[in-house]
C-alpha cells in the first residue's frame, strides 16, 4: 500500500515485484484518520480477497515519519496525522502482519529489488517531486538512521547562504530543485522579468500562482530560453547535492525519479556530466547514474518487498495473529 | 598501526583498547615504500616480541585509499605511493593475519568502539585536521560504500559558488573549515586589512606564510578579534555540514575531532548550537555532539579493534598462514 496524502494505491504484489491487481483510491484525509484507514482497509480487503491465496504480509508507505518500533505514523503534514497508530490499527482491522515505512523508502526499496538498483548492495535513491526525498541502500541494507529518519537527501545544504528552505533551514537541495522551490524561482525569475517569462506565463493561464514545475519542464521542453535557464540551475543544484551524496556515500548506483525527473528526464544525463568535475575521482569511479524504472510502483511495490523481506517479522507477525 | 605521511605509530592494543606498548617511528616515505615497510615490520616484530602472547593480528590504518579486497594502498599523496601492496607484504613478512584500512576510517573503529561512540549503533565521526575526514557506523557496522571510500565527509558542498578546494570541486567543508583553507583564509583577511591581522601576523613571526590553523586557533583564544571572526566562519561551515549528514545519515551522535576541534574545543558547542536550527527537528531529536576522545591514539586502537572485529577473516588468515 502506498499511502499518500492526496491518493492511495492498494496492490497484490508478488515476490518478483510484479503486480496483479491494483486499485487507486482517493485518501479522503479531510474526514479524519478513521476513515482513511477503514477505506484503506476496505481496499485491502478487496485485493485479498481476488487472490488465489491469503498474503504473507502488508506493507505500507506513508507519507510521514514512522516510528519504527511501533509503526506509528509520528507525524504527516500532508495527511494531518500526529502519533497514529497506523500498524496497530491495520494489524487489528485485517488479522495480518503488517510492516509500515516512509513512502520515500519503500520506493527505495522498489527500485532496489524490483527496479533501476536490481543487484547492486550499494545505492542512492533520489525522487525530485515538489519536495525531494531519498532512500539509500548500504551494504545491502536500507538505512534506517537512529530514530528511522535517515535519507533526508532534500535537505542536505548546498548553499550555506542560499535560499530559505520550507523546513527552516537555508540552501537546502530542495529549496532549489524541489517542485515547489523550481516554481517559486520561475514566479521571480517572471516578476523581474516579464518579457523573459512569456511563454512560461501564457502556459499558466496568465497566472504566476498557477505556474507549477510541471510548467517550467513543459516550457524547457518547448526550447524557452528562461525555462531552460532555470533547468540549468536546477541541474547544478542536484549535481552539488549528488556529488555531497557520492563523496559521502560512496553509492554503486545513482537512482533519480520522481515529477521533476519525469518532466525532464534529461536531467539526469545533465546530472551525471556535471558530477564528473564536482565528485572525488575514488568515489565516482564505480558511479552511474540513471533514472528509476517503477515511477508511479515503486512506492506500492516497494511497501510489499519490505513485507517479503522481513521474514523474522512476518512469522512473529503470524505466530501473534494467529 | 597508525601510518602516516610523516610519523606512524605501533603498538599493542588489548581487546578493551587499552594500550600496553606503543613505539613512535618517522615515516621516512621518501625512502621509499620498501623501507617504510621494512622499518614498520621491525617495529611490530619489536611490540610482538614483548608481549606475552602473539597477537591475533595486525590491524593497519594508512594515509591513503585502500583496496578493499587486496588490501592494497591505491592512493596515498602523502606517502608518495600508488598500487602498493601493504597487506600482502606485511603479511609475508609478519605471518599474521593483517587488515588494511583507511587512517580516518581507523579512527572511527576506535572512537566507536573505545571512544565517544561506545555504544552507539548509528554515529558520525569528523576529524578536522588540515583535511577533513570521516567515518560512519550506521546499524553497528562501518560504512564502506562500493569502492571502499564511503566517508569522504570533508568533501560534502556547502556552498555550491563557494572557494576552491583541493579535490577540484569548490564550496567544499574542508574549502573552508579544514587546517589549509583556515590559514588559506587568514592570509587573505590579514592582506585585505592589515591593522586587524596584526595580532595573527606576530603571532606567525611577521611571515603570512607560517600562518596555520593553530596560530588562528591560538589567538582566537587569545582574544583576537579577527581570529575569532575566523573561526565563526569555521563553525558556520561545519554546522551546515553537520547538518547535512544528521538529515542524510540520523546518527545518535556526532562525535568531531582532529586539530582544529582539540585547538578550539568549544568549536563543539558552537556547532551544536548552530545545528539547531539548521537540522529537522526529527532527525536531531536524538542527536548528541561530543567531542573525540582517544586523540592520537584513535587511529592505532581503532586499527587494532578492526582487526579483532572480523574473527572470520583472522580464522582465515591464520589457517592459510600455518
């Protein structure tokens, strides 16, 4: 299950990653987390039900933090959840054992197992939506951090004085790259210069509040000369960041997704040349850097994969269900 | 063993990390590999020879990248070495299972194990020195990426326009907190204003070219005003650092050591500070910064305790030994 905060995906997902029914659904978060998780459930239910045998487990990406011991969903801005007992409640509702993560890192789990990191121990996921988020593989392991929050890759800073950040912070990769700060740069980039910002302005309806970075990947695409300026500073941001990540990491793979990468896929190609001077020759030497393959599955195919490959649990998980 | 470009250190390390003996001896690396090598043996026959029984092996941290597998030295400038086959010689020569690592990564062993990181699962070291490295444990195993130089944390960009740094990339941690960039940026502000780089400039004996990240050190705690603006720049650089890795990585805990730390130990504090309102609030919740604790002797029990950390590939090397 991919639990987002505007649509959710239920899926039958086997252990080869492959998919064999699926249902979207609206996540209705306005009507409370009760509701949301009885339609959640709801849907689960209905998957299981055309399968031929019962699951091994549940997975869940939430988009929030989770506590990893009691897979509780400590915060979730998006869904406006604070301390929910999402696994506890999913458990009782639905007599299985059930594994909640990060959407972000049950995406990294996808493209691991199933997608662009097939067969690599170590790896770095990098999904550029409106906020950027990431995943790493080390050593054959997801990362999980001291308090289950590692691969806050959006937040690395790459501009000690840059621009200000939506988590406080200042010259973060996301307040940069991420679709939200892309669209901020492109309504100045337009105030200051409306001649330059036409085109990107015609293609909002006339209207700056409504320029997205959907707009501004649209109008590069186009060849608009403003548009592709902001590419161009968007390329550099994620280099900076990448090559922080690659030095720091020292990852096998480079996995770029999420809107902005599939508004533009070139960027990853900009990415991987501008990386070349920024990275240490050692640390770049086994690198590539591609795109990631799941898109839209990674995150519902990912959440499953995790069931699947926490084994101790699932049996414990059983044991106690049963 | 702790070898370095100008002095290494050798000594015997008990399974609790406490030192029993320890020799001193120059690296005369212009000598040549071969003499190095030869003089390092006779130093560890020498610690041998006085204990009472043989060691389990010979851990080794060395000034350079190492070859995973071959235990080889890549890449050591200070030592003037390329492709060097540390490990397979020590080996030949000492008939003792051997374990090759980096000198920083071998510090981290050491302040994880016997240091400031006992007991933690998930933590960072920075030794800021006239370089910056680093090291991180993360789910109680040392990070080693997929070209074994997983750490490179001096390297991170901070400031994406920011000033040249050694590796060829620019906006660098090491660009502007490591020893070379702080007497690099001294000698800039003392030519630009003279009058205020007076107190430093004495302290140096009139010649800008003996200014060093002591001398700034020094006179910061003397007072010196544009010694302490100094080092408010170092703080700022290793905060925007530091919390780019406490979003990236979730350690428990920073642990910041090397030259620059041990010349201006409250540099800990003013991090500390600083990470604040830099890191997100989930990521810190649980972060302590702490200040290193084994200072020069990290490197040496920290190689020792590698060593004694991976029974398997000391059971192997000791049957393919006899």
């Amino acid at each position: 299950m991919d639990l987002g905060g505007t649509k959710s995906i239920v899926a039958h997902v086997d252990a080869l990653g492959k998919i064999h029914r699926k249902l979207r659904l609206p996540t209705r978060a306005s009507r409370g987390p009760a509701t949301v998780k009885a339609e959640i459930v709801a849907a689960v239910r209905e998957v299981v039900h055309t399968a031929n045998r019962p699951p091994a487990g549940v997975g869940v990406g939430v988009a929030g933090q989770v506590d990893a011991r009691s897979g509780a969903v400590r915060f979730a801005p998006n869904l406006g959840w604070i301390d929910e007992p999402l696994k506890e409640d999913l458990k009782k509702a639905l007599k299985l054992p059930v594994f909640v993560t990060n959407d972000v890192r049950a995406a990294t789990w996808g493209e691991w197992l199933h997608g662009a990191g097939r067969g690599y121990d170590d790896l770095i996921c990098v999904f550029v939506g409106t906020g950027i988020g990431g995943g790493v593989v080390s050593g054959r392991r997801v990362m999980t951090g001291c308090s289950n929050t590692a691969g806050e890759l959006g937040h690395i800073t790459i501009d000690l004085n840059g621009p200000s950040c939506r988590c406080g912070n200042r010259g973060c990769m996301e307040a940069i790259a991420g679709g939200w700060a892309i669209a901020r740069q492109a309504r100045k980039s337009i105030a200051s210069d409306p001649k330059a910002g036409q085109i990107l302005l015609e293609k909002a309806g006339g209207e700056p509040e409504q320029i997205t970075a959907k707009v501004v990947m649209e109008a590069a695409k186009a060849g608009d000369a403003l548009a592709l300026r902001l590419v161009d500073r968007i390329a550099q941001a994620l280099a900076a960041g990448a090559a922080s990540l690659v030095n720091a990491f020292n990852p096998c793979r480079l996995i770029l997704g999420g809107g902005v990468i599939e508004g533009y896929p070139e960027l990853v190609k900009r990415v991987a040349e501008r990386i070349e001077p920024r990275a240490l020759p050692a640390a770049r030497a086994p690198l590539t850097i591609v795109r990631a393959q799941l898109h839209n599955n990674a995150g519902v195919i990912g959440a499953a994969s995790l069931a699947m490959h926490s084994p101790a649990k699932v049996l414990k998980g059983k044991r106690r269900e049963s």
